[in-house]
C-alpha cells in the first residue's frame, strides 16, 4: 500500500476502532480517519448494561484505547461526525457538516439503533432505550431513586437491564412477546433464567407485549396486550435493534438483511468493506448468511476486514461466542443453535451449574452453560474436533470433559 492511500472508517464503535487500531499495527502508513456519530473515542458496550450502569466501573475504563493513543497513531479521528452519502465512482464520503473526504478504501461499520415501541405514549419522558454511555449514565440516575421499572423484551439486554434494576432496589416487571427468556440460547437457558428472576423478585410476564404508555409529561403506566394498566416510572425498550444500512444503501451495495459481504468483509464494492452488525456473512454450518449482533463478532471483524483492505486475504470462521451477566450467574454460548440439534445436558452441583452441548450426527456443534466455564473450555476444542462423542458421556458428571477432549483431538 502506498503512503498516500487514504483508508477511511465510518462508525467509531468496537469494529471501527479495533480496524483503525489493526490497520497502524499491520503497517499500513497512509492516512486513517475514523468518523464517528457520538462525541466519545470508541469504547466497550456491554458494560454499559452491567458494570458501568451499576457503578463498578469508570467511565474511562469504558475505552477501546486512551484517548492520547489515536493521535499517537496518527489516526485522526472525526467524532460527533455524521456521514450522510457514499460515492463509489468518486470514491467520496459526504458529511453533514458539508465537509467531504476521498478515500482509496472504505470500512463502514456503522453498528445498529435501538428499535423503539411504536405504540401510543411511547415518546413520553421515561420511555428509553439503552445504546450509548451518555443513555446508560442516564439511566444510571434514573435509577437512583428506585423507580417502578417495567422492561419490554426478554432477551439479552432486556434480562441483563432487569437484573441491574433489581440490584438498584427497584421493582421490576419483565414483558416478552414469546413464550421464554433469552429464546435465542435455547429452552434450558430460558427456563434457568425464568427462575432467576423470579427468586430476584422480578415479576414475568410471557407471551404478553405493551401496546401503549399512560401518563401527562412522564410515564405514569403501561398497557398490556390484555387489557391491564401497570403502573411504572421508567420503561425500558429492549426489542431489538435495526442495523444502520443508510450509507451501505446509498453506495448501493448489495443487501440482504445487512451488507453481503465475502469472507474477507469485502462487499459487492471491492473498495468498500463491512464490519459488526451490517455485515452478512455465510455461515457453513447453518447453511446461509448470518448477521450477528454481538461484541464478539464486531471485535473480531474489525481488524480482520483491516487485514483485508491491506490485500491480506484469510477466511473467516471464527466459532461465535456470546455471553450475559445477570445476578451472580455467568451465561456463555459457542457456536450457533438449531432446531435439529440433540441436546445433552450436563448437570451441575445446583440448578444454577449445567451446560447444554448440542449435538449434530454425533458431534458437538454448540454449548451453552451457566456457570460452567471448563465445560465450554472443553466444548469448544470438541467443536473444533469435529469428532464423534457418546451423549452419555458428556451427560456423567464424572466425566473428565477436559481429558475427553484432549484425547479426540
């Protein structure tokens, strides 16, 4: 790469920075600028629904890198900076400002917005949703005088923001549309964390949603699907999140619940690259694109995809990894689920210890456990393995998994 290449980033969070940060440390000596929307360097989410909101931990520890480090690097950084339009032919990102830049290859990792209710009384003050530092040090004031809290959506943020409540000494009320907690982790999971909450004092409330909020300026109360008015002074929106594809579309690249991109990051632009939640990749062993909305994903993308616009060319099949923090209980997950998938459970010494390995033909393919880190130590050199292992014995407690392991591969 010559010295005179421009590399520009869009989006300042994990991806971008951990991409700006690959780049200087590949060698790469031309110019970098990393353009981002809020006014912070870039920093770490998640502890943005854990330690941070409770307290236990600094703002400044929330960094990728201390600040000085991107003038260090000679990275320029562009913050509370919006890109509104891509060029391609011209090979140019436009600014709100009006400024424009030229670049010789493009990162967007552009991240996702929280989805909002769009039920009536949603735009009351207290009605809020949690993506940012300055959302989540709001919403850590908020909390502060125990407020009534009622959370829409079960699902990893929704259940982790509960917790926090509850450790706050706050009454909660969880709502979920479907049927369990944490759907996406499996039956096991959901049913475990059910329980969780309960014995923490959380009230559930399954196959139900909000279809409205009461109150003058503030949220006063919710309406639910059945009819019932439920009082509360703080509503939190966890329903998901919408990947932002605006730049991504105005380059017009091809898309399909995301960015398509090659195993390389590269999208159908060969000078525009894709990291974090827009990037739809192929995933081998569900047999079709995946996007995946979690800090794993994104802190591995970035400096992969700067590999790539350096003309490094790796696959990338990384095995996924998620992971919630809720009460004193540590959930972890390798691998993807799938319906067809046999699950063996490994029993703990309480009902707050077990992993669910799931199985394919004999092999194991994902594992979630509670509490149980040498049984997903084990179950991810089994899943690199690929070989074939008795259910029963991954079932024993006896069984030494890490020895089991060690001897298939």
């Amino acid at each position: 790469m010559a010295p005179g290449e421009v590399f520009c980033i869009v989006g300042a969070g994990l991806a971008g920075g951990r991409a700006a940060a690959a780049l200087r440390e590949l060698g790469f000596e031309g110019r970098v600028v990393l353009v981002g929307e809020e006014l912070d360097p870039p920093y770490e989410r998640p502890p943005l629904s854990k330690a941070f909101l409770l307290g236990q931990l600094p703002r400044a520890r929330l960094l990728l890198r201390p600040a000085a480090y991107y003038q260090e690097q000679g990275i320029e950084l562009r913050l509370g900076a919006r890109a509104l339009e891509v060029k391609p032919l011209e090979h140019r990102l436009r600014l709100q400002d009006g400024s424009r830049l030229s670049y010789d290859r493009l990162l967007l990792a552009t991240g996702s917005t929280a989805r909002r209710l769009t039920v009536p009384g949603s735009d009351l003050d207290g009605v809020m949703t949690l993506r940012t530092v300055q959302e989540s040090e709001r919403l850590q004031a908020l909390l502060e005088v125990r407020p009534q809290v009622l959370v829409a959506g079960a699902g990893f943020l929704g259940c982790e923001l509960a917790a926090a409540a509850r450790a706050r000494g706050c009454e909660v009320r969880l709502v979920e549309f479907g049927p369990s907690a944490m759907p996406s982790m499996g039956p096991q999971v959901g049913e475990f964390v059910a329980r969780l909450h309960r014995r923490h004092g959380v009230a559930l409330e399954f196959q139900q949603e909000v279809t409205g909020f009461k109150g003058g300026q503030r949220v006063e109360a919710a309406v639910l699907a059945d009819g019932r008015t439920v009082p509360c002074d703080l509503a939190l929106v966890c329903v998901g999140a919408t990947p932002n594809s605006e730049l991504a579309q105005s380059a017009g690249l091809e898309m399909a619940d995301g960015v398509l991109v090659d195993a390389n990051c590269r999208s159908s632009d060969q000078d525009i690259f894709i990291a974090g939640d827009l990037a739809s990749l192929w995933n081998p062993e569900l047999g079709r694109r995946l996007r995946l909305e979690h800090w794993d994903s994104a802190q591995r993308q970035g400096p992969h995809a700067a590999a790539a616009m350096l003309g490094t060319h790796q696959p990338y099949a990384p095995l996924p990894y998620f992971w919630s923090e809720q009460y004193d209980a540590m959930i972890q997950q390798v691998g993807l689920l799938a319906p067809d998938q046999q699950v063996v459970v490994r029993q703990g010494p309480s009902d707050a210890s077990f992993a669910a390995f799931h199985m394919r033909r004999g092999s194991v393919v994902a594992c979630v456990a509670v509490n149980r880190y040498p049984d997903l130590a084990a179950a991810r050199r089994l899943i690199a393995s690929g070989a074939e292992v008795a259910a029963g014995a991954l079932a024993d407690p006896a069984t030494d998994l890490r020895h089991l392991a060690a001897g298939l591969e």
